[in-house]
C-alpha cells in the first residue's frame, strides 16, 4: 500500500514498488501489456511518494482552512480531504493564473502555434527512447512475428 493517510497525516512509505496484484509475467501474456501495466505501476509509485507529500505538506500548512468543511469520520480519506484543498486552490492565483494560460494554450493549438519542444524535456526523451527500444525489439523479430505487429 502506498497511499496511507492516519490521523490527518499523510503517510508516505518509501518502499520498494510494489508489484500489482495478479498481474501475469511477460511468457503468460502480450509482453506489451505487461510494460504498460508496468509503467502505470511506476507512476502509481512516483504520484504515492513523490507528489502526494507535496499535496500534503501544503495541506499541513493550511489544515484548518482545509479540514474546515472535512466531516469528522472523513479526515483520513485521502479521496475527500484532496477534494478539500481542491476547492481552496481553485480559488488562488497560480491555479487561476494556469485557467488563462490553458486558454492560450488551446488557441496556439488550434491556429498551429504550439510549440511543445520545451515541455517536459526529460521525461519526453525517456519516453520517446522507451518507445524507439520497443519498436526495434519488435523489428529484430519481425521476420517470424509477420505483419502481426501493431
């Protein structure tokens, strides 16, 4: 489990990642759907000990504004208490500030401008270079694999 929230403390355990359950290994299925799966799983991981501190210690720091309107019995579910901080940060600049930019964003799309090259660099390359291994694992077999390929 990663996601544990205790007395309106967010709990983060830093633990090896943990395997989802009854997934089959690579022999048992489509070796493809087991990187996907994987993949989530590493995101899982990063969102439960990465990011979710974060939330958290900005919920920590604003914990009476946030547990305001938090029913007693709800205060240790994560699902209810990020809901919580949702609405609050809704109402702040930088969220309202992002609103305006998405705006921009959805015009420069829309009329060609967009120019993505600069978002996410790093883990854009990771995921183009991930992609690139497949195809080429996939290319070294496809004498026997056929047009099966997708």
């Amino acid at each position: 489990m990663t996601v544990i929230k205790m007395a309106t403390t967010y709990i983060c355990p830093p633990c090896p990642q943990p395997q989802p359950y009854g997934v089959p290994t690579d022999w048992e299925t489509h070796p493809s759907l087991i990187a996907g799966i994987n993949a989530l799983n590493a995101y899982n991981q990063w969102v439960s000990e990465v990011v979710m501190p974060i939330a958290f210690q900005w919920i920590e720091e604003h914990k009476a504004e946030v547990y305001a309107h938090v029913p007693e019995n709800m205060k240790d579910d994560v699902g209810v208490v990020i809901a919580a901080a949702f609405q609050l940060i809704k109402g702040l600049a930088a969220y309202q500030k992002g609103l305006v930019k998405y705006e921009e964003y959805e015009r420069a799309v829309k009329n060609g401008t967009w120019d993505p090259t600069n978002i996410n660099p790093v883990w854009a390359s990771i995921a183009k270079d991930i992609r690139g291994a497949t195809d080429d694992s996939f290319d070294i077999h496809k004498d026997v694999l056929k047009d099966t390929i997708r």
